[in-house]
C-alpha cells in the first residue's frame, strides 16, 4: 500500500505544458490520489448521492438548457479552441448532466461517488487506476502519435489523438483525450481498484476556492470507502505558480 508521501510524490510531478495554458490561460486542475479503498458494488451511501446529484441537476435544468450552464459553456469554448466539435464530443461534465433526468448511471460505489460530486460541483472528474498508471500525469498538446487504448463496436483498439488536441498522457500513451472527454480502456477504473487518481477540471467561472472545495467533498467521501484509505492532493494552473 502506498503512503501519503509517496501519493504526493506523484502528484508534484504533475506537468501541465505551456502550450494548455496558452489555450486557456484560466485553466486549473486539481489531482487527488488516494490508496486503501476498499472495492464496492454501489450501495446506499452512493445512491443518495447520486439523487442529490440528480436533483441538483434537474433544478439548474430547470433555469436554463444544459449548454448554457456556466462551467459547460467554458468547457465548449474550450473544446473549439483546439478543432473539437462540442455537439459531437461533449465534456464529461456536460454528458452526465444530460442524464441526469434519465437518472445518472449506478456503476459501483467508487465511481457513482465521483460522478455525484462532479453533477453536485459542475466540475468536469475523471478517475484512474494507479496501479496501471505509468509515471506522473502530463497534460499536453498532442503530436498524434501518442496511442490510446480504447474501445470500439466492443473491439479493442488503439487510436490516436489529433495533432493539437489537449489530452492528459502518463509515460505509455494517452489517458484521457480531449481534456475531459474519453478515458482509456487501459487505466480505466474496474470493480478491484484499490488505489486510484482524480482529476478535477476547471475554467472561469469556476474560482480556485470552489474547486478546492469539491476536492475536499471528494476526498471527505473516499475516505470513508476502507478503514486505511490514505490521500494526497496538487493543484496546478492559474496563480498557483505550479505547472
């Protein structure tokens, strides 16, 4: 099992390259690792956060259409700063809002917690497995050669991104493409993950202090899935001095 320092370790390596920040100078990221959980089916404490999460939704809904939320309209302009078609790819914040009149899905007690707190925060939150993780995260304009495990009609395969598309890599390929849009097959979260990394994403209008403040409500949820469950956390981008 790994320690806090170690988790942390990691975590300070995180590099977000200059040419993100260029694109939008506004972006921050906040990296959560965490090890001790203890795996899950989803179970009560997880479907009570989902409901919130979907009431949540349905009343912003209720105000204004999905694609004029606040934090999806910036992930949209986000999206056409380097080529991707937001109607086509949306963010991962924006696809789960979506569903959530249908009912968010129930995947397993890890994954619907982070997916209640990115609806609950409206912050786009990916999550990997550290243990298939190779070196620390990088967030980078692609060359296009960079492959992508992934899935396709059930048939896995390996693409690769645009030449400019923003992806977050670890040192074997692409994790996460187009920002927050796909995660790979290869890291993705299963039913045994024990030790996982959680990628909170923001833009204006989201300040510093909100995104720090749903990375507490996440990690004050994951520490409550096992007994030694042991967590780090970096943040990176605008005004932090980091990258």
């Amino acid at each position: 099992m790994s320690s806090a320092a170690s988790l942390q370790k990691l975590l300070d390596e995180t590099h977000v390259e200059p040419a993100v920040f260029e694109l939008r100078p506004d972006y921050r990221a906040l990296l959560i690792a965490v090890d001790g959980l203890v795996p899950g089916p989803s179970d009560e404490a997880s479907n009570t956060l989902l409901e919130k999460a979907e009431a949540a939704a349905q009343a912003a809904l209720r105000e204004r259409k999905v694609e004029h939320l606040p934090h999806v309209a910036a992930w949209r302009e986000a999206y056409q700063s380097f080529g991707a078609k937001p109607n086509r790819t949306r963010n991962s914040l924006e696809a789960l809002v979506r569903r959530a009149d249908a009912g968010l899905p129930r995947v397993n007690r890890l994954t619907d917690l982070y997916n209640a707190v990115s609806v609950l925060h409206q912050i786009p939150l990916g999550g990997e497995d550290l243990d298939r993780y190779s070196g620390p995260p990088r967030l980078l304009r692609a060359t296009g050669q960079e492959p992508f495990d992934t899935v396709a009609s059930g048939t896995p395969l390996v693409e690769y991104p645009e030449t400019g598309e923003v992806v977050w890599c670890d040192d074997e390929g692409v994790t996460c493409r187009r920002w927050n849009w796909r995660q790979g097959r290869r890291t993705q979260l299963h039913e045994g993950t024990t030790t996982a990394l959680f990628i909170l994403d923001a833009l204006g209008p989201i300040t510093t202090e909100a995104l720090l403040t749903a990375g507490e409500d996440l990690t004050s949820h994951l520490l409550l899935l096992g007994p030694d469950v042991v967590a780090a956390q970096h943040l990176v981008g605008a005004g932090t001095g980091l990258g």
